[in-house]
C-alpha cells in the first residue's frame, strides 16, 4: 500500500525564481531540474525531510488554457495556498524571513494548536509557518 507522501505541487509563474526563492530564503535544496521537450519538471526538497520533493509547476499542460489562465490570475492576485511549514519558534523564524523581504498577512498569532504566521512565497502563494504545540481541545 501507499507508504508516504512524495511530491506535492506549487504553482509558480516563473520556475527559476521561485527555485531561488525557497532555496535562498527559505532554506531548501533544489532537487530535480529536468526538461522534457517544452515541459520543464523543477522540484525542490527540505534537507531535514528529503523523501518530499515540492514541484514548481507553471500554469499550462496537462491543464487546459482556460484552467491554466485560472491558476496564473489566482497567482497574480495572491489567491493560490500553499505549504504549511513547521518551525520552532514561529516568532524568531518570523523576524528572520522579514529581515529578508518576506511578506507577511499574518503576525505570529497564539493558536489553540501553536503559533501561527502567514506569509506570501514571491509568486503570490501563501504559506503558513506553525509552531506546534498539543492540542489541548
């Protein structure tokens, strides 16, 4: 049967950008960069969880053109989710990514399940950073 989760996709509007972007901001490792014909198949990876790569996947084939012009407005106005990312201290890590450009929705916040921040990647998806704590109902 299924033994994890493996890949999951972000949608990007510019693949080599937002490969710099995690790799160089947030602290991920650039994976797999492959063409194939006029595909291009971009991944990237956390060096603390590498069996999950992140596809960064521009809006286009196997979408069709009315889907794909869909993801790229929801990418230019900001509407698309992405990942949550777990941190230790969801305070320190939110100083360090505004003291390097990132744009924040959402301060720190005390959450019955931890602490919690919303931030924009540079394409427009938001992530969520958590800093978990029991959840105590």
């Amino acid at each position: 049967m299924i033994s994890n989760i493996s890949l999951v996709t972000i949608y990007c509007l510019d693949q080599d950008s937002t490969r710099d972007f995690y790799v160089n901001v947030l602290g991920f490792e650039a994976a797999s960069d492959v063409t194939m014909g006029e595909f291009r198949w971009v991944t990237i990876r956390h060096p603390a969880q590498p069996e999950l790569e992140v596809t960064l996947m521009t809006p286009g084939p196997p979408l069709d053109e009315d889907a794909a012009a869909f993801v790229r407005r929801q990418l230019e106005k900001g509407g698309m989710g992405g990942l949550g990312l777990r941190v230790e201290d969801c305070r320190k890590a939110h100083a360090e990514l505004v003291a390097k450009g990132v744009t924040f929705l959402q301060e720190p916040q005390e959450r019955p399940y931890g602490v919690e921040a919303v931030m924009r990647d540079n394409t427009g998806n938001w992530l969520v950073l958590v800093e978990p704590r029991e959840f105590a109902g």
